[in-house]
C-alpha cells in the first residue's frame, strides 16, 4: 500500500529544511523500561515522525523506526550489548550513532540527540529530519 506513504520532499525542499533541533516529549520515561524498545511518534510543527525508542544500560537512544535494510520495524526488534536487533532479517545497528555492525544492512539508520527532564522523555527533532525521514506509517487515530 502506498497511500500512507509521504510525498518525498523536492532538493529544494530539503535545502531550504531548517536543520535546528526543537526538543518535543515523546513519553514519559517509564514508558520504555530498560532493555527495551517501544515505537512513539513524534508531533512537530512540520509533521509526525515515527521513532524506535530504546533504553539500554539506562540510557534513553532514539532512531528511525525502519532498518534500512527492507524497512523493517525496528520498534519490533530487540535490544543487545552492541545495539539494536532487526527482527525480520538481524541485521543489527549501534543505538549511539546509528551505523550498522552485522549485515545484511549496510546502510545506517538515523539518530536523534534525546534528554530527559521531570520524568519525561525529549527527542530533538528539525524539520528537515521530518522531510526525510517521515513515517511510512501514520499513528492510526484516537479511538472515541
């Protein structure tokens, strides 16, 4: 299905994407116990981005929800000493800087700078981040 596929982004678009990171809470921080990985979506002004969110030895990681591989779901892949398992195929990435350590990826996965603060957990997000890496999937709506 493609319909819930953004529309990509022009060079245009893209080159004139604001690269400044604005903090947006994600969830609140026992939302992802540790070892674990859990998919959020992120609401910005320039639209919503899917995440894997993951926290390992404590420390909160946030990614692109896709390996890069076939476009997996990372949120359904689980965590290692070394990184990120993909479930559909193993490939596996390193949560800090999001390059790929086992194939078949080869490709790294995006990465974005989190914080904590009062409980909650932030993600720094631009708006170029939200044109190239929009969700695949759009969060499906409030039930009623």
């Amino acid at each position: 299905m493609t319909e819930n596929r953004p529309v990509a982004a022009t060079d245009e678009e893209l080159a004139a994407a604001s690269t400044e990171c604005a903090f947006v809470r994600i969830c609140r921080a026992g939302q992802v116990p540790n070892g674990y990985v859990r998919r959020f979506y992120a609401e910005t002004e320039h639209g919503q981005l899917e995440l894997a969110l993951a926290r390992l030895d404590g420390k909160a990681y946030a990614t692109s929800n896709y390996c890069t591989h076939l476009d997996c779901l990372l949120s359904s892949g689980k965590l290692q000493d070394d990184g990120i398992r993909c479930s559909c195929h193993n490939s596996v990435f390193e949560l800090e800087t999001g390059q790929p350590i086992q194939p078949p990826a080869t490709e790294p996965i995006r990465t974005y700078p989190v914080r904590e603060e009062d409980g909650q957990v932030l993600v720094g997000i631009s708006e170029r981040d939200v044109l190239e890496g929009g969700p695949r999937r759009r969060r499906p709506p409030a039930a009623d």
